[in-house]
C-alpha cells in the first residue's frame, strides 16, 4: 500500500502511552507523512519518515498570510477476523510494561469526505487541489506504519491529521507557489472531559466567528484562532464550550465551537443549513443519513436562538446534541444566552443522543453491521 511512498523507518520507537489514560492530542506516533507542491510537478515527493519538526523559512507565507486547512478523522482497532491477520504482538507502554496485543484490523470512516472537503477548504483558499484517491491511499499508508499505535482500550481511536501549509518564502499578498501536505497521528481517548454526559454550552451574543462569504466553511485554523478569546471566557464561567450566533444579526444558530450542533423539537430534528458559514461536518452528514434511515424527521433550516428558548419554554425541545469527528455525538444539558439558562432532558443523556452514538460508534468498530459502506479496512 505504498502508493509510490518512499517509506525510512524510524530507528527509535517511541513507548506506547497508556491507552486508558490518552487525553486528546497529547500523543503523537513514530512517522509522519509528507508530499510537496509546485507550480512545475504539481504534488510529488510522497514519502514516510520518523516524525519530527519540519524546518521552513521564516518568511514562509504561512507565517504571514494565513494559507492553511487542516482535517481529522480516526482509525480504529476491531479484532481479526481470523488469528492469521496480524499476529500477536508485544506493545511497550510509556512506564517500561509489556502490553500484549491480540490479533486486530485496522478501519477507517468515510476518509473520502474528509479528503473531498480537503479540496473545498483549497479552493477558497486559493490552495491547489490533492488527489483524493492518492490522499486516502497516503492516510492508508501511515496508519499501516504506525499500527500498532492505534489504541485498544474502549472508547479510544487513532486521531489522524492531515494539513496543508503554504511554504514559499516570499512576502507578498498573493498565493504561495509550493506547499506541505502533511499527515500525523495521535492515539486519543475522549475530547470533552465529560465524555458522552451533557455538556454546558455558552450562547456568544459578542464575538462572531464567521459569515456568509467569508472562510467559516472550509476548515482552517483561521475559524478556529477566531473562536479562542469566546471560548476561553466561556471556560471561565463555567462552560465547556460556545454556540455561535450568525455574524450579522446574532440571532440565528450556526455551530458549536468544534461540532455541528442539532435540536429536537416535538419530534423532529432540526440542524442549521449549510450557507457558507458552516462546517459541513462529516459526523453532519453520517447523522442526518441514519435519521433519515430510521424516518426520523430531520430537516436543514434557518433556526434562532429565541426559536430553542421558546420551544423550551412550552416543553417542546427534547434533545441538543452535537457532533463531530472528536466527540462523535455531545448531548448538550444546559445553554446559557444573555444570562437565562435553560435544561435540556433534565441533564440526561437523550435517547435519540445515544442511539446515534451506539450506532455511529459500533459501525466504526465494526460491532454492528457497516449497511452503508462507511468503513474501509487499512
């Protein structure tokens, strides 16, 4: 599965952390992979080596114009299908102990969207377009490599990281002519301390994070630097995270700070429509694909804040959820806007909330049927 890769091999494996107590992003594999851009041969020098800082100019133009995206997803240990495809093996966590590890395959979900929305994220960014079967092949690859380092215990995954960088060293507003495509990896536990309990979200009624026109649907750290200042005083009262408004009126819905965010009211679900100011999620889209499957009602909109309050108020919202590629699915107990705040489901976990998380969660571990095809196996 080299896809033309040259591959060197680290001569100093790092020890394995403990699965059970990984964090998010704290953790990062042996290798790293890399391929380059310019104007004369396009995306070429694909290749594999041990992971370490990469050295670019100071006048790099990232550093100065902001062309960046990045993306994530996971991979995840199932056990084999028969004992005969990967042998048992010894792993070494990071305090010297041996940890077996029993005969398991690797999967995947739905790495093509994420390579796909790559290419959005490029195009508004005046970024050049990457090949998306060659990108999953490359992501294909270095999970390969680091195999092993994809996590065992319950409710952990392999966190992967692809992101591109503009290189050339040249000041100048205008696109850089030669890029980084690199990809990472981490083995991660849970993104929210909270794991799947309800998280406290802050409604934002100051700081806007994005509007139509801008850059609020392609994924780039630019979104994300955008929503810090909001959501360090949203930690600091309290909150796990912050709901943005739209950046004109401060009325309508938009997203979670790292998820997409849905509301069920009266039986019905409903999720802000994508119009340019927000992420289409993949987790979205595998959502609103299983609800639909099941004959739930779910419907893209223009929904207020005021609409949520007030369907809370005559007991019609049922259930706030988000999700995401960290999280999966996040119920949401409690939102907080203009200093009203408001229970959702008594601070449970909803029904609906957790029936998409099983679900969405055992297709990626291949505890339950993969129906729809989103898995692929490494």
């Amino acid at each position: 599965m080299t896809n033309n890769i040259k591959i060197t091999r680290t001569n100093s494996p790092k020890p394995k952390p403990d699965s059970t107590n990984l964090g998010f992003g704290k953790y990062f594999t042996d290798h790293m992979f890399i391929m380059d851009y310019n104007s004369r041969d396009g995306w070429h020098n694909k290749r594999i080596l041990p992971y370490g800082p990469i050295t670019l100019d100071p006048s790099a133009m990232v550093f100065h114009y902001g062309q960046a995206i990045f993306e994530g997803l996971k991979a995840y240990r199932v056990p084999a299908a028969t004992s005969s495809v990967v042998p048992e093996v010894a792993g070494t966590l990071a305090n010297g102990a041996s940890e077996p590890i029993a005969p398991y395959r690797i999967l995947l979900f739905r790495p093509e969207m994420n390579m796909k929305r790559v290419n959005i994220s490029n195009a508004r960014l005046c970024i050049p377009p990457v090949d998306v079967d060659e990108c999953v092949a490359a992501i294909k690859s270095i999970v390969d490599i680091d195999r092993d380092w994809v996590p065992s215990a319950p409710g952990t995954s392999l966190y992967i990281r692809p992101f591109i960088l503009a290189t050339e060293a040249h000041l100048g507003v205008r696109p850089s002519e030669t890029y980084h495509f690199i990809i990472i990896l981490s083995p991660v536990g849970a993104y929210y301390p909270e794991g799947l309990n309800p998280v406290k979200i802050f409604v934002e009624s100051n700081y806007v994070r994005a509007v139509r026109g801008g850059i609020g649907y392609a994924k780039t750290p630019a979104n994300y630097v955008a929503s810090l200042k909001a959501q360090m005083e949203a930690k600091d009262k309290g909150f796990t995270q912050v709901l943005w408004l739209d950046g004109v009126e401060k009325k309508n819905v938009e997203e979670v700070g790292t998820m997409n965010v849905f509301f069920k009211i009266n039986g019905e679900v409903i999720t802000p429509a994508l119009q340019g100011s927000i992420l289409p999620g993949v987790t979205r889209d595998t959502t609103i694909e299983l609800l639909k499957y099941w004959g739930i009602k779910v419907t893209e909109r223009t929904i207020s804040i005021q609409e949520i309050f007030d369907a809370h108020a005559n007991g019609t919202l049922e259930e706030v959820f988000g999700t995401g590629t960290a999280a999966v699915v996040s119920p949401v107990g409690e939102l907080n806007w203009n200093g009203s705040s408001i229970k959702i489901n008594d601070f449970e976990i909803g029904e609906l909330s957790q029936r998409l998380y099983d679900t969405i969660t055992k297709i990626q571990t291949n505890e339950s049927p993969d129906t729809f095809g989103w898995t692929i196996e490494v």
